[in-house]
C-alpha cells in the first residue's frame, strides 16, 4: 500500500512536470522510437514483478546508469553495440516479465544498469550539441521515470486488480519480447 502511495505521488508530479517544461529539452526522444518506449515500461513493471524494494531500486538504477551513458554520449566517446543493448532490453525485460523470472535485486539492477547505459547513451549521442545539456537530460529522465511508473502502476493494476492477471502481465511481457525479436532483424 505505502508503495502504491509513493508511485501516485511520482506520478501525479511528472504530469504537472510535463505542463512546465519546454519542447526540445528531451522529454521526447524516450517515446520516439517503441525500442526506448517498450524496455522503458517494462522496467517499471518488471520492479513491481520482483515487489519490495526492487520497486524503487531497479528503476532508480536504471534511471541513474541512463544518465551516466547520456553523459558519455555528450561526449562523442564511442560506446560499441547500444542499439544492440537496446534491442537486448526490450527482448530480455519482456522474457523476464513473461517468465515471472526473479531475479535478485543485485542482479537485477545489473542488467537494468547495462540497459541504461545503453539508452542513455542513445539520447546523448544523438543530440550532443543541445543548446542546455542539462536540460535535455532532465528532460529525457523525467520522460523515462513517468515511463518506468506507467509500467509499475500497469503492472500492479494487472496482476492485483484483474482476474488471472499475471497471465495477462505474462503475456504482455512475451509480446513485448517478440517486438523487440522483430527490432533485432531491423538493426
């Protein structure tokens, strides 16, 4: 219940953020492509998948490995296979959700970490001479943590609220694996 309270409260605060912030800032590279989009939500509904902790931890790993590989991609530093480790993320978070697989948090926050990385360095890379670096980062970790509630507050609603939901949360995860099969053949 308290972590229910906790992701209300985050997702009511990324709304009003979203009214506030001006276009161009990066608030839509995270929802441009299904790949971003995709591995993003499922982040937030594998941490609910896990329970406890794993609800704030996973995605505040993520969040804090995306913003090291944006930083990376600023750079212009050269970081091989990231498109993979993005087809990668959405593949395996959706096997992952579809399995019911648990991971250890450790574990866990790993793998998110590394998929992180990957699609921070993607928002970077692609946008290294923004007029405010700052704000363009801020912009596409704001998109990326509403998107990592969505997928929680999905994710709960489904498994608690449905009946046989894990199947459908199950489902939803190997659907999503198939997309991100299907983003493979197009790299």
């Amino acid at each position: 219940m308290k972590s229910m309270v906790v992701l209300t409260v985050g997702l009511f605060a990324c709304v009003n953020s979203f009214a506030h912030i001006v276009s161009g800032s990066g608030l839509l590279h995270p929802i441009s492509g299904i790949d971003h989009l995709l591995a993003m939500v499922a982040v937030g509904a594998y941490s609910v998948q896990l329970g406890g902790r794993a609800v704030y931890i996973v995605p505040m790993s993520f969040l804090i490995a995306m913003l090291a590989g944006g930083i990376v991609g600023f750079e212009q530093y050269i970081l091989y296979y990231t498109e993979l480790g993005i087809v990668l993320s959405v593949v395996l978070l959706g096997v992952a959700i579809g399995l019911r697989e648990k991971l250890s948090i450790l574990l866990a926050v790993i793998g998110v970490g590394i998929f992180g990385v990957c699609h921070g360095y993607a928002h970077g890379e692609e946008l290294p001479f923004a007029e405010n670096q700052y704000n363009y980062a801020a912009g596409f970790m704001l998109t990326t943590a509403c998107l990592h509630l969505i997928g929680a507050f999905g994710a709960d609603i489904i498994q608690n609220r449905f009946n046989k939901g894990d199947k459908v949360l199950q489902g939803l995860g190997f659907a999503t694996a198939l997309v991100g099969v299907g983003l493979i053949f197009q790299l």
